[in-house]
C-alpha cells in the first residue's frame, strides 16, 4: 500500500494539504492530555428542566470536572432559581459548584445579599459579571452598586475575607473576550479591564465562546505580553443548534468562520449528522488548544450533555463508572 500522505506532488496547494495531513495523528487516539474540564448550566425554569439538569450533572460529573458552575440571569432575574439549582446540585455532592453572579441593575446591597447566600450553601467559587444591562439601556448601573465586574470581584473578595477565606480558598472566576466585548472601548481597554479583574483578586479567566483556535491562542498571547500570567481558560461552545449560536454569537461579538457555515448548511433538519459535526467541530478545538498547550476546558453544556461527554472522551478523559452509574447521588438530589 502506498503513502499518499509522505508522497510529493509539484502543486503546493495539494502539497500544503499532504503536509497538513500527514501532521495529524492517525488514528484519532483520544489527546491523553492530561484535561481538566468544567461545564456551565443555566437554571432550569420547570421540574422536567430540573430532572433533565440533574441527569445532566451527573453524566458529566463522571468525567472529574474541577467545577461545575450555574449562570445568573442580569439584573438578578433568575436569582431564586440559580440558588435553588446551586443547592440542588451541591447537595450531590459530585463536584464543586460555582456561582455565577452578576451586579448590572442591582443594589450593592442585594449582591452582597446574594454572595452571602452563596456562601452559606457552601460556595466557595463565584464567577462574577457585570451583566448586560436590559434592552434599550446603555448602561445599568444602580446608584452606589458595583458598576463593574473589576468592582465586584474586590467586592467579592472583601466578603470572603471578611468570612475568613484566605485567598486560595476561594475561587473568583471573569469572562474574558478573546474577539474583544462589543461595548469595549479599545482591544486595549479591554485588556486593561481584564488586567483590573485580576488585580481585584480574580483567580482565572474564563473566555466568551469562539471557534476559530487561532483567536483563542493570538488573545492568549497578548494577554500574556500585556503581564497577565493567571489561567485563562477557553468556553468551548458545543453546536447543539447551529441557528441558535449565529443568534448568539451576533449579541455577543463572537465570529463565525466560513468553514462553521460550510459544515452545519443544510442540517437544520438533520440533528443526527449535525449532532456528528458537531462533536467533531468541538474536539477539533479543543485538539488544536491542547497541541499549544491548554490543558482546562471549560463548556458551555446549555444543559445538554452529549457533546461535551463526546469531547471529553476523545480528550482522553475516562468517565468515572462509579460517578456515572451509582443512584445513589441522584436519589440524594431528587429527594
Ligand atoms: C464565562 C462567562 C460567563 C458569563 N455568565 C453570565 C451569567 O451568568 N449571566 C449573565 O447575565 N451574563 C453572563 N455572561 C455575559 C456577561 O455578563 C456579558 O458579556 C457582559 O456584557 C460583560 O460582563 P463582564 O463581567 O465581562 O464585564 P466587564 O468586565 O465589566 O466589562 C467587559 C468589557 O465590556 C465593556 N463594557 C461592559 N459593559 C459596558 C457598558 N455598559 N458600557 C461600556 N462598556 C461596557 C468594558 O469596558 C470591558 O471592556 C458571561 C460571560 C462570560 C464570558
């Protein structure tokens, strides 16, 4: 049999593709990186949402996530519901939970409330945000509230402290925007901004989603020359709805390649190839990332577990089999 990939041919374009081929590794041996991962939920709004979250958590727990954390509606409309989630899913017992947290609209009051909540049920990870501020507001900001997410995390590492957490026992997560917040002044401010997160105390960044490798890695660099040494750690964003993530990425600022539109056209009714795209999509990523070194991925799961557990495999992360098949813990949580 012959090499077609080690074979030379005169036309560089093919000879680019024959080099680009033959740099891969064959077959697709799971990455044996070395990963730690972390998933993001939202909080369910209707008992069959809570169950499916709790089948959810518990596939994923399988796979040792270092957290596991739960988003915070701006302006604190899911604040009930995140708490009650939060308590659900700690009472598991199956990984660390963190707590999203955001102050745009809100009173310093009703955040540190709510921090204090979240340290009573035993968090001891916050992800802290400002928020989006409500449609048709330019800005959100309550008179004497944090007005930034640099303000909330000293606010939030003030509170910590103030309950005797030193630093390293407690975990301050912030987003980061790798193709730069819309509402930014300047890719530079941005960073200045990030670099602020930091100085308040912030353990680790957490990116907005992308797909494009490249941009994770070029933001990373740049941070990195701008004197941010801290963990940056990339959201990957498994395609469950293809039309659902341009929607988003539009609000958000995120890019879509011209290769995502070529590999998801025409699957919209088609939810089993798409679903096979796409977990190629998400581990071609995160192989990318981890050939330069990335070694945390955190997912945006949207509740929905299959693409990430996918990804994780071929990441080399074994599931847990005592994680993934006792009852025990879900009885725990349904009770
Ligand atoms: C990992 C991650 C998790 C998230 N989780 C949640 C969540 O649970 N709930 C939720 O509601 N949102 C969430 N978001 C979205 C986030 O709240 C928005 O991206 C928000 O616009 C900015 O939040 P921030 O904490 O990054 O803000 P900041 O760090 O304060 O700002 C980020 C950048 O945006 C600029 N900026 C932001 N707002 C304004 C403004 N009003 N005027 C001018 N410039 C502005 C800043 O100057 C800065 O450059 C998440 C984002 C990420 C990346």
């Amino acid at each position: 049999m012959t090499n077609q990939t080690t074979m030379e041919t005169s036309n560089p374009a093919e000879q680019e593709v024959r080099d680009r081929l033959t740099r891969r590794p064959w077959p697709t041996t799971p990455i044996r990186s070395g990963a730690e991962v972390s998933f993001e939920f939202f909080p369910p709004s209707t008992p069959a949402g809570e169950a499916n979250l709790v089948d959810c958590a518990q596939t994923l727990a399988a796979f040792g996530p270092s957290f596991m954390s739960v988003t915070y509606g701006a302006g604190g409309t899911t604040q009930d519901r995140t708490l009650q989630t939060i308590k659900q899913l700690a009472s598991t017992e199956v990984a660390p939970i963190a707590g999203h947290l955001t102050c745009v609209g809100a009173t310093r009051n009703t955040v540190d409330g709510v921090i204090d909540q979240y340290l009573s049920l035993g968090v001891r990870h916050i992800v802290a945000l400002r928020g989006d501020p409500p449609e048709g507001h330019t800005d959100g900001t309550v008179e004497g509230g944090y007005r930034t997410a640099a303000e909330l995390v000293a606010g939030i590492r003030q509170r910590a402290d103030g309950h005797g957490f030193a630093d390293e026992d407690f975990e301050i997560s912030v987003g980061a925007y790798p193709e730069v917040h819309p509402r930014a002044a300047s890719a530079n401010a941005d960073l200045d901004n990030l670099k602020a997160k930091f100085d308040g105390g912030a353990t680790r960044a957490i990116t907005q989603f992308f797909f494009d490798p490249d941009v994770f890695l070029r933001f990373l660099d740049r941070a990195r020359s701008a004197g941010i040494t801290a963990p940056i750690v990339p959201g990957i964003m498994p395609v469950n709805s293809y039309q659902g993530i341009k929607r988003f990425a539009d609000r958000c600022g995120a890019s879509i390649p011209t290769w995502l539109d070529d590999l998801f056209g025409g699957l919209d009714e088609a939810p089993e190839i798409r679903q096979l795209v796409a977990a190629t999509v998400a581990a071609e990523q995160c192989r990318r990332l981890a050939e330069h070194g990335v070694r945390h991925f955190h997912f945006y799961t949207l509740n929905k577990p299959e693409l990430s557990a996918a990804t994780c495999r071929i990441l080399g992360l074994a599931p847990t089999a005592a994680r993934s098949s006792t009852n025990t813990t879900r009885t725990q949580v349904a009770s």
